[in-house]
C-alpha cells in the first residue's frame, strides 16, 4: 500500500477513485508518564513517552486506513492528512485521525 500526503503519487496515475478513508487512534494517557513529562518539561529535554504515543497512535492510524483502503480494492491513499487533538477532562485522552483518498494505481 503506497500512502503519500501528497494529491498524486508520481509517474503512477489513478486509475479508479475508491473513496474516502479514515481511520481513528485514542489512547488515555498514563499517570506516570504523565508525572515524567512534567518533570522532563520543568528541567527541559523531549517528553519520550509522550512521543511514543503519539507515533503508536499515528501507526494506528494509517494502519486502519490501509486496511480499509485494502478491502476496497485500494493499492494506495493519497492527500492523507494527520489531525491530532486532546480530548477528555484536562485533554487526558489523545486522539488521532487519519484521512486520506483510497485510490487503484
């Protein structure tokens, strides 16, 4: 499956239009991560943990619009676009969006 951000992929034109595909990640954030992160903010540095979910909640994802994308017939998704917002009491559910074109190439 080829995912590309961009409108088209390069030297391969679509052939078929298959349609809209999104896929959802949320995941809570963990009270000793959260701990962590304040004190890696207070002191400086990169809040790791914090970037860990993000990038399993971005995998997740694009893995779940790839998938549909596939049962679709789809050998590739286009103009796919990431959205991350923080839900919840206090913003302590993350969430992720992925939205992209499923196309045949």
């Amino acid at each position: 499956m080829i995912l590309a951000t961009t409108p088209e992929i390069a030297g391969k034109p679509a052939q078929e239009y298959l349609g809209v595909v999104a896929g959802e990640a949320i995941v809570g954030a963990n009270l000793f991560r959260d701990l962590f992160a304040s004190v890696r903010d207070i002191v400086g540095g990169r809040a790791g943990a914090y970037e860990e979910v993000l990038r399993d909640a971005r995998e997740t994802a694009l893995r779940e619009i790839a998938e549909e994308a596939e049962r679709r017939g789809a050998n590739a998704i286009v103009g796919i676009s990431l959205d991350y917002e923080a839900i919840g009491s206090g913003g302590s559910i993350l969430m992720v969006t992925a939205v992209g074109t499923a196309i045949r190439v």
